[in-house]
C-alpha cells in the first residue's frame, strides 16, 4: 500500500476532489500551509490527517513531510490539492512498488494538465517528469526556482507512464496569475544564481535538459516571444483551439515576467544601471555639452 501526502494553502475548492480521487488508501495525509478558508476542516472530514507547518518553499516542505509525518506505509506518494489519481493511474503505482526491487528509490511521475476540461498535450510539452512517489528515507528535495526536484536518491529512480490529472486552472486566471506572479519572482532568483551547466542542455533527461533550456535561453533576446512561438507553432499547440492558444499567452506571459525581474534583481545588486542613473548621466554630457558650446 501507499501513504499520500498532500501540500496545501487555501485550498477548500479542489481537496474534496482530489480527496475522492484516493479513496484507495487509508493513508491520507494533508501538510497544511496556515490556510485561512476551510482546507483542514475538509481534510479531516474526508478522513485525512492533518499537519501544518508555515511555507517556505516547495523543496523544504515536502522535506519536513518527509521527515516529519508519520506515514504508515513504506511508499509516499505526493500529490497537491489540485491533482487527482486516475484509476489508470492507481492500478500503474500499486503495481509498482509491489513489483520494486531493492535498488529502486522512487518513481518519475507525469501529468496531463486540463484547461477548460480540454487535455492540453501540445502546449504543455507532454509528458513531463517530477519525482513524486519514492521510499522513505531514500530520497530528499532541493529548491529548484519556484519549484523542487530530487537532491539525494539513494538507489535507482525508474518511470510511471500512465498520467494523473493537473486542474492547474481551476480556480481561475485571476488566481492563476497572481500566483506566477510570486513564482516568477522565485524563478529569476533561480536562473541567475543557480543556472545549471550548458551541457545539461543535451541531456535526454527532461527533468535535467528543461530547466537548463529555459535557464539559457532567457538570455536571448525576445525569448518570450520565442516562448509563445516554440509551444504553439512548433509544439502545435494551434491544435488544442481556444484553450491551448489562452495557454501558450499565458505561459508567454509568465516567462516576460521572469526576464523582467531578473533585470529587476540584476538593478538591485548593482550589476546593472537602472534607466535613471542612465538619464542622469545623459543630462551630463548634454549639459557639459552646452557649457563648451557657451564657453567657445
């Protein structure tokens, strides 16, 4: 069997699906954000126990479930509150870890993301990986831009084919927006200090080959553009319609925020003169322009 745990903030709209979905085990943990709306009092009725433990980032707070909570069963699963398990799914990770070897540490899980009850395959670069179902004490996280990925495995981490469902959308684009506007701030901090090395470009790892790509290519010029060329001509994301032309703005957008801020941060260290010291120092020359021109 596995345990599930479950990070959540605020929310009460998508737990009681996702809930639904796990309905499999009797090993349902939620690790609480300090919500404000009614997350925990929805976990607790559908039989989920609850922890909390105030968000610093993604890596360390799946670290301190893992460190922390109780799990009864060898293998966890990780999941958010706006993901759901499929019964293709369940039958693939029960599967699994009950046909595991010694060696294997954990499993790299993919998603289908759903926008507008429409599958955006295209669009999101399907399928792409995260470290989500391991052993314990086998595996810990590191912070990865406004995300997380594996730090230290201990053993061999293998693949499970079969997708859960991402509702990434469903509280809305108000929501959607205000919460990559927080990301993008993480994600420019991430590119400039920790930017992976070139070679990991070519890796046939998605895990490792994406962030190095997304990393390098913000220093083109134009690469939001390019950003919204790449997924909707060249992934054919024009396929998916309205829902996956809304998409590929969307994602456009939030990689323009990202390269404004990493100005914004480059400004704020020094490493870059903002526009109005360039001003001031242009009404310089001009004016010492103008008093050689009066002195002549």
């Amino acid at each position: 069997m596995i345990s599930v745990i479950i990070l959540t903030k605020n929310e009460e709209v998508d737990l009681p699906v996702c809930l639904r979905s796990l309905e499999w085990t009797d090993d349902v943990h939620v690790l609480d954000s300090l919500s404000i709306d009614k997350t925990c009092e929805v976990a607790e009725q559908y039989g989920a126990t609850v922890w909390s433990n105030a968000f610093k980032s993604f890596g360390s707070q799946r670290n301190f479930a893992l460190d922390n909570i109780k799990a009864r069963y060898n293998w966890i699963l990780f999941l958010d509150a706006d993901e759901v398990v499929t019964p293709e799914f369940k039958l693939n990770i029960l599967s699994s870890v009950s046909n595991a070897d010694e060696e294997v540490a954990g499993y790299y899980c993919c998603w289908k993301m759903m926008l507008e009850g429409k599958w955006i395959k295209n669009c999101d670069n399907f399928p792409k990986w995260q470290l989500r179902l391991l052993k314990k004490g086998r595996v810990n996280y590191k912070d990865f831009g406004h995300g997380q990925k594996e730090d230290k495995v201990l053993g061999r981490v293998d693949y499970i084919k079969e997708p859960y469902l991402h509702f990434g959308f469903s509280k809305g684009w108000t929501h959607w927006i205000e919460r990559h506007n927080r990301y993008s701030s993480l994600e420019a901090v991430a590119r400039l200090d920790n930017r992976p090395p070139f070679k990991n470009i070519f890796s046939s790892h998605g895990s490792t080959r994406n962030p190095a790509l997304k990393s390098w290519l913000s220093k083109i010029p134009g690469w939001p553009l390019l950003r919204f060329i790449q997924t909707y001509i060249f992934n054919l994301g024009f396929l998916e319609g309205l829902p996956g032309l809304t998409y590929c703005i969307n994602i456009s957008y939030y990689e323009f925020l990202i390269i404004i801020k990493m100005r914004e941060v480059l400004r704020s260290r020094g490493q870059l003169k903002s526009q109005n010291e360039k001003l001031v120092n242009d009404e310089k020359i001009e004016l010492k322009f103008d008093l050689t021109t009066v002195n002549k």
